[in-house]
C-alpha cells in the first residue's frame, strides 16, 4: 500500500500547488481589514467606551473570560480573519494592552445602526459616526507615520493598505428589529429606503477615502432570535413554520433585497471598486431549518438565559446577571454545553453556530459575485 499512499501524496501536492496560488491571492491577501457594523462582530467597542458590561460566562468557549464579545467564544469576523491568516481585530476603543492596528481596526459597537443614534439608542456609534473615526484614524495614523519614522511602522498600517485592505460590514439588523417596537410592519418596510440611503452615502465616504474591496454582509432572520419571538411571537399565528416571527422575517428579507440590489447598483458606479454581497440570511436560515442535520439540538433556545423551554430567555435579565423577578433571585445561567445550540444569549449566536456561518461565507457560494469556483477558504490540508 506504501506506493500508493506516495503516488497520492504527490497527486495532492502538484493540485496543491496548482490551486492554491490562484485562489489565495485573490481571495485571502488582504494586508488588513477594516470591520464596521453592531454587535454582530463587536470585538469590544461599546465595552471599552462604558457603555455596557459583560461579565461571564461570556467568553468561556475560546477566550476563557469575558472578551468584550457578545457571544460564548468567536465571532463570524474572529473566524474569517482566522482563515486570512491575519490576527484578531482590535477595537478602535480600546486603549489599553498595547493595542496593534497594523493589520486593521474594528469600529463595529453592539447595538449600532445605520442611521444616526437618537437619545434612546443603545449605541451612539452609528454607521456615520463609526465611520468618521475611521477617517480620523487614518489620518492620525498617517500623521504618526509620516512625522515619527519607523517608531509606529508596527503598530500602525502603512498607507497602501488604506486601498488594499477589505472593508467588511455587518449593520443593520438593529434599525430592523428595533424599529418594530414603535412602528408598524408596513412603517418598518416604508422605512427601509432611507436606511439604505445613509448606507450608501456611508459606502461613498468609505470609497473618497480609498476603500475599494468592500464585503457587505447582510442581515440574519431576525425573526427567530429568542427575544424577538419573546416579544412579538406569543400569538402564534404570527409564527412560521419554524417558530420565527414572520413579520421580523418578512422585514429583513426587503431589506436584503434593496441592499443587494444597492451594493449592485454602486458597483455599477465605481467599477474600479470591488464589491461582495454576501447572503447572511439564506445561510441561518437554512442552519435553522436543518439544524439537526448540522449537529445542532435548539435552534431556537437560547443557551444562557432563564425560564427554560421553549426560549429560556427573560428580557429583564441578561446573561450572566442576577436579579430579583417575582419575588425570587435568578441567575441567567449558561447551557452546558453551548455547542448543542444556535442561539447564545436571545439575540446573539454561539460559537458553534458562528463557526457553521463563517465556513459557509468562506465556500462562496453565498456571495454575489460568487468565489465557489476558487477553492474553499476553509479547505486546510495538513501534513
């Protein structure tokens, strides 16, 4: 058996080496990344701005304490950066541990929006404004470069990777969801075009300053987020057949089609941008559909949370706290074993489901224009 074993091995080699130049140069050399949305890929941002605590068990899964993360371990983004062979992004905010922008910059901030903060918001880090600190950290950052030397070349990027870098973003699912709590599903639909309209005066910024490899990730079914389905889904004939919330579901699925039809329609006016719409929503849609047949138990239930079955989630409690409901003490309390379930904590993924997300970005058969012809991100041969 041992020739055969041989003649593989060099089989395998010679298609290694034939394939894997092409499809990594184009697709994986990205010198930095540059990341902007909500807390979909918050790295810790509206933690180090005050704003908010999380407190364990937060983080447990990869980091083993609290990361400033909203979920168990990684994000979609941590996982996708892990394939680049580029290191986790830091948080624009975050000044403390000697923080290393070379490889890129995190502005996303849990609970933003694309359209401007109001009194109420979770987040005042709108897109805008998430926006205007990355101007301003570039121009700082060339400033630093320019008068000290070599003092920040590790620190801080050079100023090509402003045009070669990917700016990834992932916003949108709160101006969705949160609208709901005042408005009509007809409003919420209404609604949509001016959203998208400051999201693309936000694109054309990005683009005056350099950008020109742009990923646009766009929302989740937000109608099967346990607090969604806690809030709007006790009439059940608002449900679908999956249990989501039809309404919230409905909303995103408009929103995704006038963002694609919108990244289409700017890549039509900058033709010398690159532009990626990658499909968020048909892939957990489908983990959720199918979740047993992707080792997955609760596609529903939230992991850390109170109440138990169906949704073990209380909106006056959050993970990881304890507080007085009805009298008695609780404390919101983690599954244990998050692996077993898509939801985290009512709103957010886990880990697990993270990781299912991002190796189906990375097939890219979700993305428009499509790189499934390219071979896969997450294809890892090991000798």
């Amino acid at each position: 058996m041992a020739p055969i074993v041989n003649n593989l091995s060099i089989v395998l080699f010679i298609l290694i080496s034939l394939f894997l130049p092409s499809s990594f140069s184009i697709i994986l050399k990205y010198p930095a990344i540059i990341n902007f949305g909500d807390s979909n890929s918050d790295t810790g941002n509206l933690i180090s701005a005050g704003i908010e605590n999380v407190n364990p068990p937060y983080g447990q899964t990869y980091f083993n304490l609290p990361s400033g993360r909203y979920c168990d371990g990684r994000l979609i983004v941590d996982f996708l950066l892990d394939e680049m062979d580029l290191p986790f992004l830091n948080p624009y905010l975050d000044s403390l541990g000697l923080p290393n922008f070379k490889k890129g910059c995190n502005f996303a901030a849990a609970g933003s929006t694309i359209l401007p903060a109001n009194p109420t918001s979770v987040s005042p880090f709108s897109f805008d404004l998430q926006i205007s600190q990355f101007i301003r950290f570039k121009s700082r950052a060339i400033e630093l470069l320019s008068k000290t030397g070599r003092k920040y070349e590790k620190y801080l990027p050079p100023i090509d990777y402003y045009s070669k870098g990917l700016y990834m973003i992932d916003i949108g699912q709160n101006d969705i969801a949160g609208a709901f709590y005042s408005k009509t599903l007809d409003q919420v639909l209404a609604s949509i075009p001016s959203i998208l309209e400051t999201f693309e005066a936000g694109l054309k910024r990005l683009y005056e300053e350099g950008g020109r490899n742009i990923w646009i990730h766009n929302t989740g079914p937000l109608g099967c987020l346990a607090q969604n389905i806690a809030k709007f889904g006790t009439d059940s004939t608002k449900l679908d057949e999956f249990g989501c919330v039809s309404s919230h579901n409905q909303a995103a699925k408009l929103f995704n089609l006038q963002l694609h039809a919108m990244s289409n329609k700017f890549q039509a006016q900058y033709p010398d941008a690159n532009v990626t719409y990658v499909d968020i929503f048909s892939i957990k849609s489908n983990l959720i559909a199918n979740y047993s047949r992707f080792g997955f138990e609760k596609p529903l239930m939230a992991c850390c949370g109170v109440g138990g079955a169906p949704l073990n989630y209380d909106s006056r409690i959050t993970c990881g706290q304890t507080k007085v409901l009805d009298g008695i003490s609780v404390t919101a309390k983690a599954c244990n074993d998050s692996s077993e379930y898509i939801n985290w904590d009512g709103i957010h993924y886990t880990e697990a489901a993270n990781e299912f997300v991002s190796s189906q970005i990375l097939t890219g058969k979700y993305s428009d224009p499509p790189f499934s012809d390219q071979m896969p991100f997450f294809l890892t041969l090991k000798f």
